[in-house]
C-alpha cells in the first residue's frame, strides 16, 4: 500500500466513513490537535523521570487514538463501529492526579513551565491538551459529541501540569514561580 493517496492534494480529505471534507475543518482541526498532543506524550514518555509512568503514558496514547478516532468519524454514518475509551479511563486519570497531588508540595502561586526539561515537555504537552480541549469545545457547538471526550481531554490537562511539577521534584528543579509585578 502506498503512503501517499494524492486525494488530498486539492486541500480536502476523507473523515472516517468517506466524506469528504475540507482539511481546515473543525472535525479535521480537533483529531489533529489529539494527533499533535499524541506525539508530544511519545516524546514525553522517552525523557529521564518518566520511567514509572511509562505504561500509564502508553495508556493515554492508546486512549487519545480512540478519542481520534472518534471525532475523526463523520457523525452522519450511523453504522460505523467506532472504538470506544475505556470505562475507567477517567478514573484512572483521577486516581493519578490525586496520587500526584498528595506527593507534591501544596501550590502558593502560578509556577512557569521549566527547570528541567521533562517539566518543559510537559507543559507543552498539557498545554497542546488544552488546544484540543478548545478544538472539540468548538466543534461541540456545531455537532453533538460525546461527552467523555471533553471530559478526559479536561482530566488530562490536569494530569500533564501534576506530571509536570512531580519533574521538577524528581529532578531537583525548583518551580519557577510567576512574579506578578503591577504595571
């Protein structure tokens, strides 16, 4: 099978099901933000410190194709078999927040994303998560979804900004707190 299709030349592409749609729509816009977010928690899951979470990142890379997958199916094809997240996905993100949370010194202030590296790709990684949030936040109003989408993508950003100050703490980075200075 060949890698390119050429179909996609003319700025339109095929949603789950065939339709054809244009490659800026929203639909198109949101599974590729989960695609993007995707990557980045690959690269993630490399990085020193994240060794005991690497099955739970496996997990969420597993769960965020079906998320793709889901918002990647035309909504008009009714007898498509879409994969569907696992029912204990969010909770497992929840257990892991709270986990995190009872390991972490409590929060004072806003903190800047850095310090170490992991703690960068983190941030990135929970700020991307919160793009897609906004992706399918925008397609929501034009189509209905369902609701554990969003929801996870929620729980998730949570989960990458924990991860990312439990970094800071494994690598003996200091949080890098936000200054408010009146102007």
């Amino acid at each position: 099978m060949k890698i390119y299709t050429k179909t996609g030349d003319q700025g339109e592409t095929s949603l789950w099901g065939g339709t054809r749609v244009p490659k800026d729509h929203l639909r198109i816009e949101a599974y590729g933000t989960v695609d993007e977010l995707n990557s980045w928690l690959g690269y993630l899951s490399t990085c020193s410190g994240f060794e005991d979470d690497g099955f739970l990142i496996h997990q969420i890379q597993q769960d965020l194709f079906t998320i793709g997958s889901i918002l990647a199916a035309d909504p008009e094809k009714k007898s498509l078999k879409l994969p569907e997240l696992r029912g204990d996905a969010i909770e497992q993100l929840e257990f892991r927040i709270d986990k995190l949370d009872a390991e972490l010194p409590a929060l004072k202030n806003f903190i800047l994303p850095g310090g170490h590296p992991s703690n960068a790709i983190a941030h990135i990684a929970r700020t991307i998560c919160r793009r897609a949030e906004r992706c399918v936040v925008a397609l929501g109003h034009h189509e209905t979804l369902p609701p554990h989408v969003l929801t996870y993508l929620n729980r998730l950003s949570d989960l990458l900004f924990q991860m990312a100050r439990n970094q800071s703490q494994l690598h003996n980075a200091p949080e890098i707190p936000w200054i408010y200075k009146e102007g």
